[in-house]
C-alpha cells in the first residue's frame, strides 16, 4: 500500500511523524521557560536572562520604562509645587510646608488663649489699657509680674482721678449755691489755680501724653471758672467777670496753639506753673490762718485734692517719667496737705471777717 504511493507524498509524511511542528516546539519550549520563572520567583532567585527574541523585547520594554519610573517622581514634585503655589496664592501668603505650616510666633507660644470670662475681660478691658503680655499676666494671676502690676494700678489710679476730676470740685460748687455766698474762698488762690491747671494741660497734650494721667486738669479747670463766676455773681460784679473770662479763653487759646507759645516756652511757663501752683495756695493757707477758720471751703474737696495730687505723683513716675511733672505734683501734694490739715484744725469754728473780692 505504501509502495503505490507517489515518492513526494511519502517524504511528506514522513516529516510529520519524525519531526513536531515549529509553532509546538516554540510552545513546548515557552512552557518550562514559564514554570521554571514560577519556581524561580517563588524561591526569591532572580530569572535567567531571556535569550533571542524574548531577552531583547524584555530589555526594550524594561528600557523604555525606566525613564517613566524615574520621571514619576518628578512630576509629582511638580504637582505638588504647583498645588502649594495655589494654596498659597488663594490664601495670600507663603506657602509652608506641612510641619510649619501653622506654628507660631515663638513670642506668643507662652501666652495661652483665655477663654469665658477672663477671655472677655483680657479682650475687651484689659488689653486696650495694658497690652495683651500683661493682660494675660494678670489674669492667670502672676503676681510676681511687677512691671505689670505697676502698669495696672497706674491705669487704674489714671482712669478714677480722671473720673473724680469731673466732680471733685461739685461740692465747693454746691456749698457756695446753697450759702449763695462764697466767703472763704479766695479769688487769688482760685485764679492762679487755674492758670496753673490750664498750663499743665497744654503741655501734656502738646506733648502726647496719655489722657489717663492729665484728664483731671480739664474738669478742675473748668470747676474753677465756674466757682470764680459765683464770687463775682454773689457780689453783681459782671463786668469784672467778663473781663476775667475773656483773659482766661485768650491766655488757653496762646499756650495749645504752638504758633503762639514755642515748645521751649511752654516748658519754661511749666515750671513757672509749679511757683503758681506754690504762691496758689498760699492766699488761701494765709487767709484760713488769720481768719482761724476756713469758711465756706468744702473738706470733701480739699481732701479729694490732696489724696488725687498724691496718686498723681504715682502715676507720673510710671508712665510719663517727666521730671517736670512729677515736681509739679508733689508740690501739690504738700500744698493740699497744709490746707487740710487747716479744715481739721479749724472745723466749726466762725469765721471772723467777712471775705472781699480784690
């Protein structure tokens, strides 16, 4: 049967039965290639380097993604700049990076925020009068912190003399309305009184000084006009009190206007005010001394003055620090002192003359 068949179909046939076909022997070779990459990889060996085709196709594509790996990175480092530049440009500030992003101020990592109502009264009272460092001081209670506590009563004292300096003088004002006399009361001693508080007035605003430790001078000198126009209303001597109203509102109007007044004479009629203040008191200590009595002088005034002179010594050594200043108080400390000391000594006594305007 075989020798009848035709010699080419025979050669055919025999390489099908002695040899396999290329594609199954491709196959047959791919196959222990896969396991033996299998084994490999689970016995953590590294995989033989692939020969021929496969090897070059292997390292092409490892090539082309190497570059991909390495260029990942950088993009992300891209990205990530371009997103902290927007960050930072809606916020409109520099863009920190996450660990600093929010610290503080090294200088206010100490001061811890208060809360309820030591939180309202550090916002809304203590702070704007003596800054938050020492706010905070005071309201977690370091009493040890005496530049602060100094701070704090001088505010204190400041504000209730500034308050008192609109009433202090209303009972002087009241006795002489309800007397409808002012007996007693010196004119001299009141009008220089008054120069003097305009004076010093003048210089502390020129001179930027804090309302808190000069606010008093504008009430008592505004006090004073109003007593030295019952003398002259209680004695119909108008024309006088024009006369002296319009030389008041002129000497007030030269020393605030440093068009008028220089800075350096201000400073000299300062000093002159502190003799003022001096020759002030002494009609008035004089005149309680002959007169062994003290009249129609208010006790409530005059102590209110000695006692808000002596605060004032106080508050000027600790927030202004003027030499000027500090002189002008103390001279009025002493000068109120002898003028109380006179209402004690002389308390209940008549007066034996009758008081005359000059």
């Amino acid at each position: 049967m075989v020798r009848g068949l035709p010699p080419t179909l025979l050669l055919l046939l025999l390489l099908l039965l002695l040899g396999p076909a290329p594609g199954a022997s491709a196959a047959a070779a791919a196959v222990p290639d896969a396991a033996s990459t299998t084994s490999s990889a689970a016995a953590g060996v590294p995989p033989p380097p692939q020969l021929g085709l496969a090897s070059s196709s292997t390292s092409s594509s490892s090539s082309s993604a190497t570059p991909t790996a390495a260029s990942s990175p950088q993009k992300a480092g891209r990205d990530q700049a371009q997103l902290g530049a927007g960050n930072a440009q809606g916020r409109g500030r520099k863009d920190l990076s996450p660990p600093f992003e929010n610290l503080q101020d090294p200088r206010d990592l100490k001061l811890k925020p208060l809360r309820g109502v030591r939180g309202l009264l550090s916002s809304y009272l203590l702070t704007p009068l003596i800054g938050p460092k020492c706010s905070t001081s005071l309201l977690t209670f370091h009493l040890t912190d005496f530049p602060c506590l100094r701070l704090f009563i001088s505010k204190g004292l400041g504000i209730g003399l500034v308050a008192g300096g609109a009433v202090i003088k209303a009972p002087q004002l009241i006795k002489i309305v309800m007397k409808k006399s002012a007996v007693g009361v010196s004119f001299a001693s009141y009008a220089l009184e008054t120069s003097a508080y305009i004076a010093g007035l003048a210089y502390n605003v020129r001179r930027g000084n804090p309302f808190n430790t000069y606010g008093e001078h504008a009430f008592m000198a505004v006090a004073n006009c109003l007593v030295i126009a019952m003398m002259f209303h209680y004695t119909a001597r108008y024309q006088t009190l024009a006369v002296v109203m319009t030389v008041t509102f002129i000497f007030t109007y030269s020393l605030f206007s440093p068009s008028i007044v220089s800075d350096p004479i201000l400073l000299s009629l300062q000093w002159v005010a502190i003799l003022i203040g001096v020759v002030s008191k002494v009609p008035q200590i004089y005149e309680n001394y002959s007169t062994r009595s003290t009249g129609q002088l208010s006790a409530v005034t005059v102590g209110l003055q000695t006692i808000g002179s002596l605060a004032r010594c106080y508050t000027t050594a600790t927030e202004v620090k003027d030499p000027v200043i500090l002189i002008t108080y103390v001279v009025a400390t002493v000068l109120n002192g002898i003028v109380s000391w006179q209402i004690y000594l002389y308390w209940g006594r008549p007066k034996k003359l009758q008081y005359k305007l000059p």
